[in-house]
C-alpha cells in the first residue's frame, strides 16, 4: 500500500476528517494523524479521549472494492492484528485481542479501533480505520482509568509515537494484502492465535439486552459463539466484557 500522510496538531476527528476526504475521492492509503482530538469519537458513539501529544490518533482510507458488505468484518480483525504484531516488533510487549477489535495490554485496553465504511448504491466505496493507540500517556481519568492503559504505563518506558505509526502502518499493508487474496482464514487464525478468550467467562452485551457465558469459539466469519445456559448462541455485534477483569 502507498500511504500519503497528512498530519494535524488538532482536528475534530481524523476519521470524520477522511471521511470528507474519501468524498473528496483521496485515494486508498491517505492517511490523517493528530496530535489531539476535539471530538474524537469511539465505538457505541461514544468519546475517545486522548491526552494531547502522547498517544497516536490516526485513521486510513481504504478502498477494498473486492471486498462484500459481508466481508467487511474482516479489515477490523485485521487492523486488531497488525497492531498488535507491530506493538511487539517494536516494544516487545504481548498484547492480547479482545472480540472484535480491542487490543489489550495487562488486562486493560491499549487500543481501540472504530471501522467507518461508505457504500455508494450499494458498493463498498471506502472504508475509513480509526485508531487510538495509547503510547505515552502517563494517567488516565478516574472513570476510565481501571479499563485503559498506555505502552508507558505498562512497561515504564516512552516509545516513539512515529516508530509505532510506521510499524503498524507497515503490518497492516502486508494483511492488507491477504485480505486481497481472500486469505481471511489467515487473518483470523492470527487473531485467534493473540486472544485469551477462549474458555474464559463472559458478558456480551447487546442494545437491550446481556448474555453470559463461556467464549467457544470465533468463527471465520468474525462471529462470536458463547456457551450460555440455553445452549450454544452466537453474535456478530456487541460490546464484550470478560468476567473478573477490567476492560
Ligand atoms: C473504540 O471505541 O474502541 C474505538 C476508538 C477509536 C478511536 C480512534 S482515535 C483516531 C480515530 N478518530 C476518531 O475519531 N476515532 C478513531
């Protein structure tokens, strides 16, 4: 993938700003980095905040036109994975993955990912992936602060925002091009391979409702199958939490 970077001190949002510029027809691989957000925005609609100049707030277009509005799913993990194998390289740290896309160090949340796609009569015209990956943020607010974390309050260590940016950058190019291929069982297998999730106890979480149970499996379709008191169900959306722990 050839990226372009545009980089920001502050923006609204560096994914409502590729959004524009997707509509803008920017090609595949414009990338839009901030140093701050004012509304950055998260899953479920809900904020991402970040403290200014410390961590990497960044989002890429993408243009998968051979992908199926079924398929999809598929750059999520993929994001998830590349993160994570680029945090290693560069930090030797092991994240863990949580369903769908949240990358987890000691437990707690290091990374969130949020996927925007536009159709256009029912074609896939782009996609815009965002990511909030906490590098050196110190502390974090008392109503987050048992579910997030930073590389820096993990290893103790401060790592360079653009080191990482190029790792992940250059990770997610190369399971970009599997994804391509049509390799998604790859993809998937690598995601498997990084979560803890499997046996354990969990809540998932849907608009209106809650299920418990133990996590059995996640499918190649990016399903999620937990093993509940009425039997095996399985889920393609909802916010999971894992029992006794924090994020
Ligand atoms: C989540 O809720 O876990 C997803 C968080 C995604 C946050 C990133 S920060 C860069 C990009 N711009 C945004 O407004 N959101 C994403």
């Amino acid at each position: 993938m050839n990226y372009e970077i545009y980089r920001f001190d502050k923006i609204e949002s560096t994914n409502s700003y590729l959004l524009k510029l997707a509509d803008e027809g920017f090609p595949e691989g414009s990338v839009v980095v901030a140093d701050e957000q004012s509304g950055g925005r998260g899953r479920f609609g809900r904020k991402w905040e970040s403290e200014p100049l410390s961590n990497l707030l960044f989002s890429v277009l993408l243009r998968p036109a051979f992908l199926e509005r079924d398929e999809v799913f598929v750059l999520t993990f993929s994001a998830a994975v590349a993160v994570a194998e680029a945090l290693e390289d560069v930090t030797r740290v092991k994240p863990e993955l949580k369903w769908p896309n949240d990358v987890l160090l000691g437990s707690k949340k290091v990374c969130g990912i949020l996927l925007e796609s536009v159709f256009s009569s029912d074609e896939l015209s782009s996609v815009v992936l965002g990511v909030g990956l906490n590098v050196n943020q110190k502390s974090f607010p008392a109503e987050i602060s048992a579910r997030a974390t930073s590389l820096l309050a993990q290893t103790g260590k401060k790592f360079d925002r653009d080191e990482i940016l190029s790792a992940v950058l250059g990770r997610f190019g190369s399971i970009y091009e599997t994804v391509r291929a049509r390799d998604f069982y790859s993809v998937m297998k690598r995601w498997r391979d990084r979560s803890g999730m499997f046996g354990r106890k969990i809540r998932l979480r849907l608009a209106d409702e809650t299920y418990e149970g133990v996590c059995d499996e996640i499918t190649d379709e990016g399903a999620i199958v937990i093993q509940t008191e009425s039997g095996l169900k399985k889920f393609t959306a909802g916010e999971v939490s894992i029992i006794g722990e924090t994020a």
